[in-house]
C-alpha cells in the first residue's frame, strides 16, 4: 500500500448541489369508463458538480442553486417537484444526516494539521455513515478513518498506472502500483468499476458477513481479535503496507471526524455517482406490459426466449403512441431495430421496435428526461407494434445500479446464457431506483 501522500493544500471546490423532493403525481382519467393511472416522475437528490470535479457535497455544504431556466420538454407522465436547496451556509441537515462543515482542521501526528474540504469530509461522512449501517463499533469505523486518511488524505483516487481508472470520477491521481479510492485497493480487491466505487470500497474494507469480499482479502471485521489490538495495528494488518507505523498519526484525527461528523450520510452515493435527477414513464399512462423481463414461451419467429427487457403497448391502438426517453443521456446507436441512450454513469438505456424514418433524435444527440423520441413500431422480430424497454449495465459506474442482479447472474429465475442477453437488469427495478413504478395501478400484465 502507497506511502503517507503528499498532501494538497485547502482549495476551493466549485459546486451545485440540487436537493430535490421525491414524489409521484398519480394521475386519474375516466375515458368511457376506462381508468388509466399515470405515475409520475419522481425526483431524488442529485449533485451536479463542476466537469472537472467529482463526488458529492453532503447537506449544508454551501450549496448553489442551479442557474438554468432552460424549460425541459414534458409529457403528460412527467412531473415536476420543487427544488430545496438549503441556503449558501446554512447548517441545517435533512433527518438521517448529520451537519457537515466547509471545512474542517485536523491534526496529523503531534504537531502537523491538515484541513479537510467538504468533499474530504464527504468521504469522511460516508465511511461513518456505512460504518454506522453495519453496526461497527466507533473503534472500528475510526480504524476505517485512519486507514483512508493515511492512503489518499480522503480523496477518491485514479491511477496512471491504471488508465481505466480515470474515467470514473475521481478526485486526484496517484501512481502507487495499481492502487485506487481512498483506501488504496488492488485489483485482488474487486473489479475497477467496484473499487471506484466509494460505497464497494468501504464495505470491503470492513468486510465481514456481508461485505462484498468473501473473507479475501480480509476486511477489518475478517481479522481475528482485531477488537484487541490498537487501531493502528487493526489497519496495519487489513493494509499490510510497507509503512506499518504510518496509522497511528491520525488516531486523533478520526475521533474528532466521529465526533464533528455523528452519524454521517448514509448510503455512500459520493465518488462514484448516486442515483439523480428526475425520470420520466417511457409512454404516456394507459399502457399494459405484454411481455416482462426474464424467460418466456413465444412463438413470433426470431423473437428471444430470454427477454432482457419489458414490452410495453397502448391497446387497442398501439402504432404510433409517442415514445419518451426515461431518463437524459447521449444517443450511441441508432440502428433498424434499436435506439440506445447512454447515461453519464455509464449504463445504457434502449428502445426498441420503433421506426428509424419516424425516430426526433439520432447518435450524437443529447436528450433529456421525458424528451419524445419516436413512437412505437413494430421492426421485426415483433408480435406487433410495441415498445421493449432495456437496461444494460456492462459499464456502469453508478453504486445504486451496481446493487441490481445481472440477468446472469439470476438465482431467482432461469439465468440468461447467452452472450447477448447479458449483463442487463431488470427495468422495473431499475426504475424502482428512483421511486418510479413502471407498470402500477392502472398497468394490466398480460
């Protein structure tokens, strides 16, 4: 494990952060005594950052309300929440989170300080919080302070030796081994896409029965009698690094990160991407899911028996219905049968069955939540016209995202096993992520 970093010095981060209220707007409409129920978009909290940062602002760090008036295309399945934004430097904190300062001095060793900036203390706030979720004691957790802040001085670190790495968000680069994130984790670790990930790398580093390692290598709650021992050997013996007294400076440090910081942020959204911003239903309310996700018996020729996505169709009427893109992102394919979007963390949203002469946007573009993109087709192998709905999730950095099982990977029902039906999710628990129920009341499952 790399050595004590050089420390940067206190600068100013830039950024805009967007506390949004989650809610869903049902809509009722009697047509002739058909009921259709529309389920609004549900907004959660995003942090929109400077494009040359990364991570996260915790609650009542001197957020900015965001300057843009430009008005977002919606249709009838979108809704719109206010945004909450607390004052610049107000110290007030959403239930569940604890008050996180600007700034914050530290000590290091006997004489040296260090003054951490707010995304350093989010990071901070994160190891306590996952800590807090785990029921580790506070020794624990200071061992888990102690151990980032001797690694990387509580930055989520790349690697120019790994050149993957730098393209997750991370806050500096490093070029000790293949070391990355706050802890300094090697591949032995987990994949790179888990070890930028902040919430995966904390939990790994605590470990235990439900840590992501499997007990190898060790997590702190993996190592025998690590109670017993003083919170610099417990590092030590996680780390195994060259400089095994290099802990013991900042045991200070970590009990003043607990005490200032009390329970922290839960859920460890910063460094690698939370889930944010508003989500829009694919189609307007009064749609029924002819096929979901997983295998399925089907006799339209050339149509898969392990469906990676849900179809969705407007009967008895379903050519033409408009299509929306759920989410914001880039258009990366546009071919006769599929359109894909993919979204600044990585995983790809696609439409399928739509006409390309009748598609509004092509590869290249940059759409946004409830932008119209076509409309329902029927390019075959279709049964009719439709609407299928999928997520693949091969490159995704977001840590939410990553908790979904692959279709794979599938213990709940027959797993897919062929190569093109891999390393999708299913899209009504993907949409579950942010509070959106694709088909709820009103949605018939044929």
């Amino acid at each position: 494990m790399t050595a004590d970093v050089q420390e940067a010095g206190s600068g100013k981060w830039k950024a805009w952060a967007i506390f949004l209220i989650a809610g869903a707007l049902v809509v009722v409409l009697s047509i002739g005594g058909f009921l259709a129920i529309g389920l609004g978009a549900i907004t959660s909290t995003a942090a929109a950052l400077n494009s040359s940062e990364s991570g996260c602002l915790p609650s009542g760090v001197n957020p900015m309300p965001s300057t843009s008036s430009t008005p977002i295309p919606r249709p009838s399945g979108l809704a719109t929440r206010p945004t909450v934004a607390p004052t610049p430097g107000s110290t007030a904190a959403p239930a569940g989170t604890s008050t996180i300062p600007e700034s914050l001095e530290i000590p290091r060793g006997a004489t040296g300080k260090v003054t951490l900036d707010a995304k350093q203390l989010a990071i901070a706030a994160s190891i306590i919080g996952v800590g807090r979720e785990l029921s580790i004691s506070d020794k624990g957790i200071k061992v888990a302070l102690m151990t980032a802040l001797q690694e990387s001085v509580l930055k989520m670190y790349a690697n120019s030796s790994v050149p993957e790495s730098l393209n997750y968000p991370h806050d500096a680069v490093g070029n000790d081994h293949d070391s990355v994130n706050p802890f300094q984790q090697r591949p032995h670790w987990g994949t790179l896409a888990e070890l930028m990930n902040l919430d995966y790398s904390i939990r790994a580093f605590y470990g235990g029965q439900s840590g992501p390692n499997g007990g190898s290598p060790r997590g702190l709650l993996d190592v025998p009698g690590w109670e017993s021992m003083t919170p610099g050997v417990a590092a030590q013996t996680v780390q195994v690094s060259a400089y095994p007294d290099a802990y013991d400076k900042w045991e200070a440090a970590a009990e003043l990160l607990i005490a200032e910081l009390g329970d922290g942020i839960r859920g460890g959204a910063c460094g690698g991407g939370g889930i944010s911003g508003e989500m829009a239903l694919p189609m307007d309310p009064g749609y029924q899911m002819t096929s979901g996700y997983g295998p399925r018996d089907i006799d339209v020729p050339g149509a898969s028996t392990w469906h990676a996505a849900i179809d969705l169709q407007i009967w008895p009427d379903p050519c033409g219905d408009p299509v929306y893109a759920i989410l914001p992102g880039e258009v990366t394919l546009s071919s006769a049968l599929w359109l894909s979007i993919r979204h600044a963390d990585g995983f790809v949203v696609s439409y399928l069955h739509m006409y390309k002469s009748q598609r509004l946007v092509d590869v290249g573009d940059t759409v946004t939540a409830g932008q119209q993109i076509g409309v329902t087709g029927n390019v075959p192998p279709s049964g009719g016209c439709h609407l299928d709905l999928r997520i693949n999730v091969a490159d995704n950095t977001n840590p939410q995202v990553a908790q979904l099982m692959l279709s794979q990977n599938e213990t709940r029902i027959r797993p897919a096993t062929r190569p093109e039906h891999q390393n999708f999710v299913n899209p009504e628990e993907f949409m579950r992520l942010w509070g959106v129920e694709v088909c709820g009341d009103g949605c018939r499952r044929l």
